[in-house]
C-alpha cells in the first residue's frame, strides 16, 4: 500500500521543478489533499483485498461467506439441561424459576403436581457453559412457588455449550470442501453429525454390524464423551430410532446407530518444582487447564496422548518452573489411544 508521503512524492515528481513545491506552498497544498484521499482509497482497497482470503474473516464476515458457499451455518449456542428435586404439595409449572447461589437461573419445562416430593425438568434460562452446574447448587427459587418448600439438584446440568467459534466454523468449511459428502459416504454422515448444536466431533464406521449398518461415535463441544441426550439428539437428526426408514437425514435402508465414544482417563502423576509466587490451588488448576486444553486439542485426532506433550502442558504452567519423575497412567511412555475412546483428564497429583 502506498502511504500519504509516497503518493505525494509521486504527485510532485510529476510537476516540473521550475514551480514551489515545498511543503506550505500552493502546489503542495492542492496535491496534499488528494494525497491523504487516495492513501484511504489504497487502503480500502487492501481492506477487501484481504477479505478475499477466508482466514482473515471473522464473525458475521466469516458466517456469510461460508453460508453462501456451502449453506452451512454457525451452530448456536445451547441450553443446560436436567432436572431438580422438589420437596412440598403443589403445584410446578412451566416457567417457574429455580436459581443457584450465583444467581443462574433455570426454568421449569413441565408442569408437576407435587406431593410431598417429585422432580421436574429444567433448562437453563441464558444458553451457553454458564447453565452447566454442579450436583447440590440449585437450591432457590427466587419467586415463591405455592406449597413447594425446597429444591435441589441431585445430579449436575449439562449439554450447555457456547455458540460455535470461528475456528470450529473454518474446520466444518474446511472438511466440507476436502471432503465432499455425497450419496451417504462416511464424510456425510460425520457432517451431519456435526450439524447438531454441542457436537464437537465425530467419527463413522461402516458396515459395522452388517450391510446397510452405520455406527456414528461423537464428542461433544468440550472434546469429552457425549451425554446421552445429546446422543439422543444425534440419532434422531441422522436416522431415527435407528430405523432405516429415511426420516432423518440418512437414505432410506441405512441403519445407523450413534454412541458416544469411550473414555479413555488419564491419570499424571509429577514432582514439580514450584514457583513461589503462586499458591498451590492456583497452580493445580492451572496444570489441570493445560492439560486439558491439550486433551481436547487431540480429541478424535491423535491416536496417543504424547507423554511428551504432557511434560510441555506441565511446564507451560503458570506457577510450575521445572518438573521430574513424570508418569502418565503409571507409566513413562506415550498412551495410545483406541478408535473409539476419547482421551479425558482424570487425577493429577502434583508432588514436591
């Protein structure tokens, strides 16, 4: 792009040098405007020069381009759900509101009469991670409930996940184009799986258990094993009832089942030296979210978790100077990983 000064040496060197053309004289003062303008024309112009290659898009740019070009679009964010115990005699409607501690609301999806107790079903009321709770947090209703006189979740809410990100859009772009879906090949039926809001990858198996059989195994957003409402909701969007019966996206006589994949745990155990700026809760979180940022970065793409790679994570952070005498899952080597498990952090044991 050409800057301000070179368009004006340029404007000048084309005047003859018999005339002024300091700066503050007439000529520089009629050129210098035009100057300025075509320097913001040059740089609109690589503004959408640059915008001609998709990896410099983000958000709505980035949604519109592929949009048009593949008819995909970006996967919304979800709500959590699951279900609360209530203690009382009435009656709970839809819409009635539970609330934890922190203030996270959740809404009642049924009605229930309750006598003496019963659990009802909720959904969070603002999509995204925030609605995922732990079991014991939604304990309030902040709006009276005639009769009803307690609340608790037994078990955590789950399958809130964030809209999909830039990065997780390209890849679906991506693998759309490397690998076109067509007639119901493998690559189709792992698109349509990932059409599905909260699935964070999937893998199909052919012929799995006979002609016409399909088994999908999926991930969910966060790169761990897949709830089974959200295996629910993948089944019924591919085949229904695993029928065969061409209800949902898969051709008519295509039987396919859709599992989660297995879990595979990994367990570290490590001698670290510590920084002592940092306190030892800060930096056990801290390990425990490097280690599972790595995890999820290799979730149904690497055949092993790289004992290596564990090391570097630990040593990547914050609070952590220098480690020793490393085992992962008791031993000192890489960890392979089977073609249906998924790779999840277990216990992480930080020794002195």
């Amino acid at each position: 792009m050409k800057t301000f000064t070179e368009i004006v040496s340029d404007m000048l060197g084309r005047i003859p040098n018999k005339y002024d053309k300091r700066e503050g004289s007439f000529i520089y003062d009629s050129v210098a405007p035009v100057a300025k303008e075509l320097e913001n024309t040059y740089t609109d112009i690589e503004g959408v020069a640059d915008k001609l290659d998709i990896e410099n898009l983000k958000g709505d740019e980035l949604e519109t381009f592929i949009r048009q070009r593949t008819g995909i679009v970006r996967l919304p964010a979800t709500y959590s759900i699951g279900e609360v115990t209530v203690t009382g005699n009435g009656t709970v409607s839809i819409g009635d509101l539970f609330e934890t501690e922190s203030g996270i609301q959740f809404v009642a999806t049924e009605t229930i009469v309750i006598t003496t107790s019963g659990t009802v079903k909720i959904q969070a009321v603002v999509a995204g991670a925030m609605g995922n709770v732990p079991a014991e947090q939604i304990t309030l209703m902040p709006i009276t409930i005639a009769g009803i006189t307690a609340v608790i979740n037994n078990e955590p809410t789950e399958d809130g996940f964030e809209a999909e990100s830039d990065s997780a859009l390209l890849t679906r772009y991506y693998e759309r184009r490397r690998t076109p879906a067509t007639s119901g090949n493998k690559a189709h039926y792992i698109n349509w799986a990932k059409e599905v809001p909260g699935v964070g990858n999937a893998k199909a198996y052919p012929l799995w258990n006979g002609d016409n059989t399909v088994k999908v195994r999926i991930i969910d957003a966060d790169k761990q094993p897949a709830s089974a409402g959200l295996v629910a909701l993948v089944q019924d969007y591919i085949d229904p009832s695993s029928a065969g019966l061409g209800e949902g996206q898969a051709p008519i006589g295509a039987y396919c089942t859709v599992e989660s994949a297995d879990t595979l745990t990994i367990d570290v155990v490590v001698t670290v030296v510590k920084d002592p700026a940092v306190d030892d809760v800060t930096r056990q979180a801290n390990v425990e979210e490097a280690l599972t940022a790595y995890l999820a970065d290799i979730a149904f793409v690497s055949d092993y978790v790289g004992y290596g790679n564990i090391g570097s994570a630990i040593l990547a952070s914050a609070g952590v100077e220098g480690y020793e005498n490393l085992t992962v899952n008791g031993g000192t080597s890489n960890v392979a990983i089977g073609d249906t498990q998924v790779a999840i952090l277990g216990t992480v044991t930080l020794n002195e």
